[in-house]
C-alpha cells in the first residue's frame, strides 16, 4: 500500500515491469493505492507506482517500513520551474 499527498493522481503501476491494476482508497483524506503480489520464499520482486502529485515545498519524505532485507526506495522528483 502506498499512502500519497492529497490531490495525487495515480498514472501506473508495473509488478516486475508488467503492468498490474491497483485498488484505489481514501485513507484519512488522503489516496491510497494497493496491488496483491505472490512473492515466492526466497524470490524478490519490483514495485514501481508513477504518480502525479500537487507540488510542496521542501524535500519529499518516504518513510521506509522496517523488513527483513534493507530497503532502499528511489525516488525521482523533477525540479519545479
């Protein structure tokens, strides 16, 4: 589940570079998008949501839930005008 700004849009979402659907909620005000993946023991797999989101000032925060393996998100935010 990713939890996004209020106003954000969700343009796609790809498991593995396959494009997959997504739930699409409001939790506290704010969207929230979700896919069900099978992820075999053992095995690692690629999660990538594109999103368009109202612009803030500031950096971006992505707070990073703790698993078992380190995680490292990337995250590619172009520069406002």
């Amino acid at each position: 589940r990713l939890l996004a700004t209020k106003g954000s849009k969700l343009m796609s979402v790809t498991s593995n570079g396959e494009r997959t659907p997504a739930i699409t909620q409001v939790e506290n005000g704010r969207p929230s998008f979700e896919i069900q993946v099978a992820i075999p023991p053992g095995q690692s797999g690629e999660l990538a949501f594109r999103l368009r989101e109202p612009s803030s000032p500031g950096e971006p925060k992505v707070p990073v839930q703790p698993l078992l393996d380190n995680v490292s998100p990337r995250v590619s935010v172009p520069a406002c005008p």
